[in-house]
C-alpha cells in the first residue's frame, strides 16, 4: 500500500486507521529516500517515532544514504528518536563498495531473534565471512570514517553538476528536485511523455537512467525517472544529460 508523500516525503498526517488498519508494516527511507532524494524534516521524524511507540505493526526505517548528506545539517534518525520502537536498517554499500553486499539490523531483542531464524531459513545461513571481515578492517583502523568525507565531497559536486546540467539542457516543462543528499535526483516529465519509451531511445544513445513508474506500489506516474549522479564524473554527466534533454525536446 502507497503511502501519502509530498515534495519532503511521508506525511504522517496520512497514516490514519483507516489506511493502517491492515498494515503489517510501514517501511520509510527518511534520509535522501530512493528514487526521489528526499529528506524527511524532523518535526515528521519525531510524528513518526511518536506513532511507532503506539503501533501495532512494526516501523522499519532503511538508513543506507544518511552518511551522504550534502548540507552538513544530519537530522537526527528515528531509532534515536525511539530506540524501543523502532528497526533500523543500514549498510556499507552506499558508501564503501557496493559489491561487498553487508548491512546490518537493530531491533528490538524479541524481534531480533525471529529476523535472525528468518534470514537463516529463508535466504541464507550466513552473510559471507570474508566481506564481513573487509569491513571489520575498514572500520576498525579507522579508514571509513577518513573515507566518507570524501567520498560525500565528490558525490556533492557531481550532485551539483547533475542539477547544473539540467537546467542548462532541459527543456519546459520538465522538473525535478535539489537533494540535499544521496545519490539521485528524481525528475517529472510533462504528462504525454512515458519514460519507459523514453529509456529505450535513451539507451541508443548511451544513456541509462531508471523510469519512475515501478517505483510505485499503486497507480504508477510513468512520467516521472530517476536519475543517479555518482559513478560518472561531471563532464560525462554533462553530455548524458544534454542527450536527455534532446530526446525529450524531440518528444514534446
């Protein structure tokens, strides 16, 4: 079930009986939120804690992009605000190595235990032992933590040629967000344009982005895409976009 979102996320107002009467869980991504980059505002992080404590479902909240952020201004995270009510996703592939595949769980005791059974019955018996111990070693002397603020200064600046480049090769009509943080920028095409058509002249071209319309658990806006500005430097991210904007001034 979708929950009600706006330009700053998850609208606790929206969580009301009627659309949580069957929930069996209410997952969030409050920092930098995959695919449209945004940051939930602390008075909604402490009206979700607040409704945590209350629940009678769980609230998970995934954590992988909140070591990005760009502003220098962290809010504060839901398992700070309720450690008792809250389960905390995060992981080291955002922002080590994505092929290294680690993350981590806090959770309450009781719970912890049956994720622990179900990890183990359903998916595997154990995360690899050699890529847990690459990130005991990294974090253990200390290189992580030399190691984001650098990587978060060369994801800002990539940021900031992303949201340059499109407003330089964009044409009307087109729109999109300024992230604070993460790792994309999430884009709103004029209504007549889908982007699944739209990816498959894109890719002719050498240009690969996400079309919105899967990220959408109930009526999907197929105008919308993701686009991601970290693993290309600022030149290329420059010629991929002005791509974009041609394809898309093409199907106008």
């Amino acid at each position: 079930m979708q929950v009600p979102t706006d330009e700053h996320g998850l609208i606790p107002e929206g969580l009301d009986a009627a659309l949580t009467a069957n929930a069996r869980l209410l997952y969030a991504q409050p920092n930098f939120q995959n695919p449209t980059g945004r940051r939930l505002p602390l008075e909604r992080r402490h009206a979700l804690a607040a409704l945590a404590r209350n629940a009678a479902f769980p609230v998970i909240e995934n954590d992988p992009y909140g070591a990005l952020d760009y502003a220098g201004a962290p809010l504060p995270t839901l398992l700070s605000i309720a450690p008792d009510h809250i389960v905390h996703l995060g992981s080291v592939s955002k922002v080590l190595a994505p092929g290294l595949r680690v993350g981590y769980i806090i959770a309450p005791e009781e719970l912890h235990f049956k994720l622990v059974q179900a990890k183990q019955q359903a998916t595997d018996l154990h995360t690899p032992s050699l890529t847990q111990r690459i990130v005991y070693e990294v974090v253990k002397d200390g290189f992580l933590d030399g190691h984001v603020p650098t990587i978060r200064a060369l994801y800002r600046d990539q940021c900031e040629a992303m949201l340059d480049a499109l407003q330089r090769h964009m044409p009307a009509g087109v729109e999109w967000n300024r992230p604070e943080g993460g790792m994309f920028v999430w884009v709103k095409l004029p209504k007549h344009i889908d982007s699944m058509k739209l990816f498959e002249r894109s890719i002719e071209q050498n240009v690969a982005f996400v079309p919105g319309g899967p990220f959408f658990a109930n009526e999907a806006s197929h105008n919308t895409m993701r686009l991601s500005f970290v693993t290309v430097p600022p030149a290329t991210i420059d010629e991929g976009v002005a791509k974009l904007g041609t394809l898309i001034r093409a199907s106008v």
